[in-house]
C-alpha cells in the first residue's frame, strides 16, 4: 500500500488551502475547526477558504483534521442571489459550450422554458439505466464526453454530465461533494432557480429520484470543476443536534 501510495503521490500538486462550503442552512451556518488551527481564512463567495503555512504530512501528503458541523434539512434548498455568467460557462471539465453538448441539450430539454423544468428533463435523461449505466471503476471521473461515448460512469460522472448538460441549457449550476450519511463519500450537484430565489440541490447519479435532504452532507462546492480535497480516512459522523417534528 505504501509503495501505491508513493507512486500515486508523484502525480497530484499539493496546495496549502482547504476550500468548504459555506452553508447557510438553518438554524446556523456550517462551522470549521482544523488541527492545525489555519493561518487564514477567506470568504469567496460559495466556499471559506482556510490556508495552512506548513501543514503536517503522511506519506506525503499534506493533512489536516477537521471538524465539522453542518445543518441540513429535508428540502436541500437554500436562498441565495442569482449567479452571474460564469455559472453557465463552459469549463475544461464541464465543455458546455461544446457543439454536440449544445444540441444534446437541447434535445433533452425540448421548449421547456423554466430552469426547474429544464432540470426535471436532464434528470429524467440522466437516470441510470437509460442513457448512461451506473458501472464501472469506483471513484471515475472519466470527462463528461467519454462518459457520454462509453454510456457508463459513477456519481461523479453522472454529476459532470448533468452541470455540463445544465449549463449548456442555460441554467447556472455547480457540483456539490460530501457524504452521503450510511453510505460514502458522494458528489452531487446543485442548479440556481430564479423563480425561488436560491440553490435546489440535485443528485443525477439516481436521475433525481433521491432527493437531497438530510442524507446529502455537503463538504464543499465547486464552480469549475476542481476537486480541492483527498479523503485520507473515513469520517465520523454524528448527529448533534435536531429540529422540527
């Protein structure tokens, strides 16, 4: 395993910054205490940005331990302004602008006119089985095209193509990453609905049909693709506190 790991080591570049998702769900917005405490930390937008002068390594990799404490709710909704261009750009991992995504898009989503409508669409299209089979090497991210070509992927591919397919129809959106409580580590996406005003979370890797709520624990968000962390062990998780019925 040492030996795997090293040589798996040699191919990522390291950074000194954590990126996590600033959720402002309630009853309180999600809080982060790390081992060692971060030299800074940064607000930009979606993510809090902590930046670590010289944090420890194993194996070569550097690691931090975090704690984290994160609301959700049943509805994965949160409010939020409307996002600029950006959002619906194309990115080196999302080719929204790409011209055979461009009419793959259009023809899932037909004269639909909403971005919830639209969304329901790519979902439907996205559903396992269908278009693309849920198989295949656990962890992938093969590019949305060739997952589109090879008509098989995981969560994460699944997610790529529905932020690709999204953007290219129009509607801003991102990828979401995390755990799913009682399973694993999960990737996941979430669209912006003008006509409520805010961010509805989506999982593609089951066509919709899971809706994320309680179960869908949000580490971080991305705008362009990039992952920002490695898991380097399994999390504990705990309910620390409920509210409601």
């Amino acid at each position: 395993a040492v030996a795997k790991i090293e040589e798996l080591v040699a191919k990522f570049e390291f950074g000194s910054e954590l990126a996590l998702r600033k959720s402002l769900v309630a009853p309180a917005a999600a809080t982060y205490s790390f081992t060692p405490k971060p030299q800074q930390q940064d607000d930009r937008g979606a993510c809090v940005v902590s930046k670590f002068a010289q944090p420890p390594r194993r194996l070569g990799v550097p690691f931090v331990t975090a704690t984290m404490e994160i609301a959700v709710d049943d509805t994965g909704f949160r409010p939020g302004q409307e996002p600029g261009a950006a959002l619906t750009a194309s990115t080196s991992f999302w080719p929204a602008a790409d011209k055979e995504i461009l009419a793959l898009a259009q023809r899932i989503t037909g004269d639909k006119k909403t971005a919830a409508a639209k969304v329901a669409a790519i979902l439907a299209w996205t559903a396992p089985g269908k278009q693309i089979t849920y198989g295949g090497q656990t962890g992938s991210r093969w590019g949305t095209a060739q997952v589109l070509a090879q008509k098989y992927g995981h969560c994460w591919d699944f997610s790529d193509c529905f932020v690709t397919l999204a953007r290219a129809a129009g509607v801003p959106s991102r990828q979401v990453a995390g755990w799913l409580h009682g399973s694993s580590g999960h990737v996941w996406a979430e669209y912006y609905d003008a006509a409520r005003r805010g961010w509805q979370q989506v999982d593609p890797t089951g066509g919709g049909q899971l809706a994320c709520g309680i179960y869908h624990i949000p580490y971080f968000t991305s705008e362009a693709g990039e992952m920002p962390i490695l898991y380097l062990a399994m999390p504990r998780i705990e309910v620390v506190a409920t509210t409601g019925p």
